[in-house]
C-alpha cells in the first residue's frame, strides 16, 4: 500500500487518492493468499477451576522407541498421569481413560486436540454416557491446550535426561512421575506440590529418610472380650498344615507365643510351623487328666509306660521282691573287657522301677549276670551307641 500511495502521487492525483488505494489493494485475492499472519492477540488463559479434577488435559506423546504415551494433566492441582500404550485409536483411549477415570473419578471437562481418536463418534458417546463435557482446541493451534503441550516437552526432556547411560524408559518414567508429583510448583496454588492439592498430603519418597522419625508413643491395642481362646506353651494342638492346594490337621505342641494371635508350633513331622490362632484347635490326649481355664486345656503329667509307649521303649516288667535290693550295674573291669570305652553309653537298660544304688545293698559280678539271664530284655540297649554326625547341608557356609 505505501508502495503504491507513492507511485501513484507522483503522477496523478485526485481527492481520496489514499483511501481507493486502500481499498483496492485490500480487495485483491492474490495479494491476500501470500500476506502475513497478522500480530499474535494477547494469551487468553483458561478460567480457573475451584478444586482439583475438575478440568483434565489429555494428549498423546510419542511414538518413543515405538510406544505411545496418553499424558492427563490436571488443571488446578498440575497432577500428570501417564499410562504407555501402543494403540491410539478411539477403543484403546477409552479403555486407558476408563482406568484412569476408576481412580481418580470422572472429570467435569476434557479438554484435547482435534485427533481422530478424540473426534470419533464413539469417543462422543462415552463422554456423554459419563457426563463429561468434552471439548476440543482448534486446529493446529496447539497453544490452546498449553497444558497437556507443554506437560509433553517437559515429559520428553526429563526422561532424556534420566536415560542417560543408565535404566530403561519405564525406570525412568516412574523416578520422574515420583519426583514431579511430590515437588512445589510455582503454577500451582499456594505454590504446593500436586500431591498436596490432589490428596491432602504429601506421598513420601527416599527423601524422608534425611529427617528423624516422629517420637510417638504406641496406642495400647484394646482387646475384645470375645477373645478367650488362646495356648500356652507344651500344649497339645491340632495345626493347619497347606501343601498342594489343600491342608490337613497336623498333630502339634505349641513352642512359644508371638505377638497376641500368633504362635510357633512343632508339628510331629519335626518341623516348626508359624500359625495363627484360626488355625489351631485344641487336642486332647488319651489318658491325659485335663483342667479347663476358658477354652485352655491344661495337662497333667504323663505316667512313665505313656512316655515309654510314645518313644517306643520297652516296657520293663518289675519285680519288687527280687530286684528292690540290688541294682543291676556292672563293674568297672567288665565295663572295660565288654567295650572299648567306659563312657559310651551301657549295653543294658536299667528298669525305671529298679531303686537307686544305695550304701547299703552293693551289686556283684555274679548277680548282674544272673539277672541279664533271667531277663533278656533287660540287655536290650536303651540308646544306640552309634556315633551321629550332622548332616553335610547343616555346615557353616561362606558369603562371597
């Protein structure tokens, strides 16, 4: 136009020269085709939203390494979330939105570009079934969901710098959600981290370490009064032992009490097994007197042909009137012609009834051999004699 103005009144003139100028040059379509963009307007933000998960910008990043990332920011708490996929049609947004949705609640607005996953009439549908008003930024002006763009480039430039000779994408996805969730941000209210805004608190990380632990004293546990049922220890129980998709009541006796419910209990298979109280029940042995404290059941000490039959001992028959007055004990010069070594254990087992070696009734040579050969079963070893060693899996090992 100033061009022309200057042309033209260097020639001719006449009144209003510089208005049919204008409007002349203003009136032509080449002219119009190939001018400028005119002067960018001043931004226009978005209103302001009053509570967290009201307005949520989505996007789609990538493809990075062959993936794609749904990035969801929020507009008030600045709360990002980001799910991987390597689908970006309307079927797989829905489905990453509905998960993202069962968390957090619906939105009352979407706000997203014009891609064709957004704009579909089944993605129309969805919205509308949830109540969720979605709305899209014009065309190719990604300025008007800043939000979810700029979210994006920070997105891209943080996981470069994490990936840096070290971890995978995913690692590196994880440190960086963990640390921008639970910094400050200036954008944001009160300049809180999105934790803060979103849930109230703030989520602990490593970082927490660095401070000392709260000086709290510990709540007394109330017990219920309902809660009688309990063992002490040597009781005889009947324990749950699981193997193979099933369990059976095991045999046991309670070893020691752990905690208020739980208990550590040696089953008959020799083997200690950590049970709770659900899983126990009282046994009751045969023979056994028992007196009852609440539904505890205490048991009187076993008679000695109990014990024999339980370790499997001989029962040896007793004779008062012949075997009161002596004890069967051999000497010390049979001890060394009948074995090698006088401190194994002896070859015969004394009766349990047989009376203590007293000064007044001494036992020979002789006798002893009598009476082996009036009882044979007395000879019969009580305990073996054989030399036992540990289990080549029970030696000290080394940690390199």
């Amino acid at each position: 136009m100033q061009r022309m103005k200057a042309i033209a009144r260097s020639y001719v003139y006449w009144p209003s020269i510089d208005d049919d100028i204008i409007g002349y040059v203003k009136a032509c379509q080449h002219c119009a085709s190939v001018s400028r963009s005119p002067p960018c307007a001043a931004p226009v933000p978005w209103p302001k939203t009053s509570g967290p998960w009201q307005r949520v910008h989505v996007d789609f990043a990538g493809p990075i390494e062959g993936e794609y990332y749904l990035i969801a920011v929020d507009s008030y708490s600045k709360w990002p979330e980001i799910v991987q996929t390597r689908r970006i049609t309307s079927t797989a947004t829905i489905s990453i939105l509905c998960g993202l949705f069962a968390r957090l609640g619906m939105p009352v607005t979407l706000v997203s570009d014009n891609g064709t996953q957004f704009t579909s009439v089944e993605f129309a549908e969805f919205c509308a079934i949830n109540g969720i008003e979605h709305i899209t930024t014009p065309p190719f002006h990604p300025q008007s969901n800043g939000q979810a763009e700029r979210f994006v480039d920070t997105f891209k430039r943080a996981v470069k710098k994490i990936r840096e000779g070290r971890g995978s994408i995913t690692d590196a996805l994880d440190t960086f959600l963990l640390a921008y969730r639970s910094t400050p941000n200036r954008s944001a209210p009160e300049g809180k981290s999105p934790s803060e805004l979103l849930f109230g608190r703030k989520i602990r990380t490593c970082l927490e370490l660095l401070r000392p632990p709260p000086a709290t004293e510990p709540k007394p546990i109330e017990k219920q009064h309902s809660q009688l049922r309990f063992f002490s220890r040597n009781d005889p129980v009947f324990a749950k032992v699981y193997a193979r998709n099933s369990w059976k009541w095991s045999p046991g006796v309670i070893v020691e009490r752990i905690g208020d419910v739980m208990y550590n209990i040696w089953v008959e298979d020799r083997r200690m097994l950590r049970s709770h109280i659900n899983q126990l029940r009282s046994r009751t042995v045969t023979g056994s007197t028992t007196n009852t404290v609440g539904q505890q059941t205490r048991y009187a000490q076993l008679p000695l042909d109990i014990l024999l039959d339980v370790w499997k001992l001989p029962n040896l028959p007793t004779d008062t009137t012949s075997q009161s007055s002596s004890t069967l004990q051999p000497t010390t010069s049979q001890c060394a012609s009948s074995t090698p070594r006088c401190d194994q254990p002896p070859e015969s087992v004394v009766s349990p009834s047989l009376s203590p070696l007293s000064s007044s009734s001494h036992a020979t040579s002789s006798e002893f051999e009598s009476a082996v050969e009036a009882d044979p079963v007395a000879a019969l070893p009580r305990r073996s004699s054989r030399v036992r060693r540990a289990p080549q899996w029970f030696d000290p090992f080394h940690l390199y």
